[in-house]
C-alpha cells in the first residue's frame, strides 16, 4: 500500500465504514494531480479513452437491464405455468378422491355381495354333509342294529338274495345308512354273487355277514320284523340253516363309500327338456 | 460533454445490438455494474474537484469491474456467494454515496 494521508497508525485505528467513506475518492486522482502540479510541462490528453469507457458503462447497464427483465418475464411464465400446473394437480386430486369414494361404494357393495355368496356357500357345504350322509359318500355314526348271519356249517352257503331282504327291510324299517362287513351301500351298490363270493361295491365280501345299519335303535328290529322282506329274511336264514343274530349297538361307525362309485358316467345334470336343447345345439358341429 | 455523449452512445448500442450475455458470467453482471457506478461517479467527483485523469479513471473502471466479478466468482466457487456480493454492494454503495454527496457539494455548494 502506498503511504496515505493518514499516518498507519491512524489508519489502523479508524473503524472500517468511516475508513471507507474517508476514502470513497480513488486516492490515485489526488497522486496524479500532485504529480502533475510538480511537473507542469506534462500535456493533458483528450478525454476520448474516458468517453469509451463510459460508453462501455452504457453498454453494461442497459444489459444487465434488459437482462433482469427477460429473467423477470421466464420467472413470471415460469410462475404461470406453475399455477396452472397446481390447478391441474388439484383437479386431478379431486377427480381421483372422487374416484375413491365410487370404489369405496364399488367395494362395501361388493363385500356384501361377499358376505352373501359366503353364506351361501356355507349353506351349500351343509346340504352338500347332510346329502353325503344320507347318499352315503359321507361317514356316519350313531346308534343302529348289526345283524350277523354265516353260512350253514353243514356246506350251504349265504348267496346275495338272501341278505338282499336283510338290506331291503332295514330300509323300509327307517335306517339312515347300511353298511355290509363295511361297505358301505349308496344308490349305486348292489349285493350280488359273482362266483361263491359275494361282492358289495365292487368289493368280495368273505363270511361272517355283518350288516350295520343306523337309525331308531328302539325300533328299528321291530319295524324290521314288521316288513315283508325282514320276515323274509328271517324265514330264508332259519329254513337254511344259517347261525345268525340281531342285537342293538350304541355306537356304530359307517364308512363313506368309495368315491369311484359316485361319478355319474351317462347320466347328466338338468331335464329331460334342458339336455335335448342342449343336444340340438351342439350336433351341427 | 464527450463523457455524457458517450453514456447516450452506449445505451443506444446496447439497445439495439442487445448482446447475449454467456450463461457462466450473468451472474456477475449485476455487480460488475454496480463497481462499474462506483467507478464513473468517482471519475465525476474528481472532475468536478478539478483532479480528473484519464488513465487513472480507466484503471480503476477496468479494477473495480474485474475485481467486484472476480470476488464474487470465488465466494461462489466457496459457496459464500451470496455474503461476498452483499459485502461487496455494501462497500461499493457506502463509496458512491459519500462521492456522491461530494458531487452534491460542488454542484450546489451545500
């Protein structure tokens, strides 16, 4: 720093701000002009290079004007597009609130919808127990008769028409399901010989014959006894010879029947009318 | 009378030329302005108190542009920016009113 008018110490000890005002006029103006009062001869230029630079000045200010006034119009567009770009955003938002409440409505409609279909379907699922029971693809127990017949020890033989009265009459006489050494008997068993043996649901059966069945154990084996075909049943045994017996059992457990033995193979679901529409439509193919 | 021709001048050409300024230096263009004021009311006060000179003038125009500029460019590069061109305004602005009030002196002798 070249020596100022104030001695350093001075320099050091004025606070900045009146330092800055003290000095607001470039100090070089006054060193020039001493210099120039101790040199008289020096020649005073024309003041073209001042008048270029405050033209240059002038050329600075108006761009940094018209500078800050393009910004101010992109920011002001820039704001514009923002403000619609909210507004868009808002309807878009109510548009989609809207939307939430129509789905809410959709959903509470659907789950009630739900709630039936359900009930439905639980009801659907009893009646499907209660029918395998009584069909007898289902397993049951209860309360009920055994009836046990074996052949003559003399050499004859039980064939299926004489424990057919036994099942025959059991049904008649109010039992829920029958079963014979297990097997249990739906719509589609048949008791028949093939050969010595005889065979229930595709199954031999070998001697002692039991035949199970639930129902009102107090009276069940009277009714049964009341019915043609029990009192047929009875005399066939005795006349032949056969060691047989008929006793009340508390607790019977009767096996479901096979399930291969349910499946429908001509028969099909619906009437008569419904399932010759359905031919008519299907034969041009 | 040269002087205040060549103020007319400038503007003239910078509103019809309307130079793009680049993208880098716009943001020290503001405040090279600024020491560019504080400049040219310093040559109008030496002027008037009758110790004007050319070559000091250009010096301290061409200084104080590039300086205020380059201050600010290294508070940026510091993230300081912002503080440096306030510092900056505050002493440039403190320097052209007291030459200004010295104008005011001169001009009406108050």
């Amino acid at each position: 720093m070249p020596d100022t008018a104030a001695p350093p110490n001075d320099r050091v000890n004025t606070p900045l701000l009146t330092l800055i005002t003290q000095q607001s006029l470039d100090e070089d103006y006054r060193h020039v002009a001493d210099r120039k009062a101790l040199e008289p001869g020096a020649q005073r230029r024309t003041s073209g290079i001042a008048a270029i630079v405050v033209a240059v000045f002038g050329v600075l200010v108006t761009v940094a004007a018209l500078q800050t006034q393009q910004g101010e119009d992109v920011r002001s567009a820039s704001r514009t597009t923002l403000i619609t770009q909210i507004d868009e955003g808002r309807a878009n938002l109510s548009e989609l609130q809207r939307r939430i409440v129509r789905l809410r409505e959709l959903n509470v409609g659907l789950q009630s919808h739900r709630d039936e279909v359900t009930s439905d379907q639980l009801g659907a699922e009893a009646r499907v127990q209660r029918l395998a029971a009584s069909t007898g693809f289902g397993a049951v127990t209860g309360p009920g008769v055994k009836i046990t017949v074996d052949d003559n020890p003399d050499g004859t033989l039980v064939r299926d028409r004489d424990l057919r009265p036994a099942v025959n009459g059991l049904w008649q006489a109010g039992a829920e399901a029958i079963a014979v050494n297990g097997n249990r008997l739906t719509a589609r068993s048949a008791i028949r010989n093939s050969g010595i043996a005889i065979r229930v649901n595709n199954r031999s059966l070998s001697p002692p014959y039991v035949i199970t069945a639930i129902g009102n154990e107090n009276t069940l084996q009277a009714n049964l006894m009341q019915t043609t075909s029990g009192l047929v049943f009875r005399n066939t045994v005795e006349s032949l010879g056969f060691p047989w017996s008929m006793d009340n059992a508390d607790q019977l457990f009767l096996p479901a029947a096979p399930p291969r033995i349910a499946r429908l193979r001509s028969a099909e679901a619906g009437t008569a009318e419904q399932n010759q529409n359905q031919h008519r439509k299907e034969a041009p193919q | 009378m040269i002087a205040a021709l060549g103020l007319l001048v400038g503007i003239v050409l910078g509103v019809m030329f309307q130079p793009d300024v680049p993208l880098g230096l716009e943001p020290y263009l503001p405040i090279a302005v600024v020491a560019a004021l504080d400049a040219v009311f310093g040559g109008l006060r030496a002027y008037l108190d009758g110790i004007f000179d050319d070559k000091v003038f250009v010096v301290s125009f061409v200084s104080n542009v590039v300086i205020a500029a380059a201050i600010v460019y290294l508070g940026d590069k510091l993230g300081v920016g912002g503080q440096l061109s306030t510092g900056v305004i505050v002493v440039l602005g403190i320097r052209i009113f007291s030459n200004v009030a010295a104008i005011r002196r001169h001009l009406f002798h108050a």
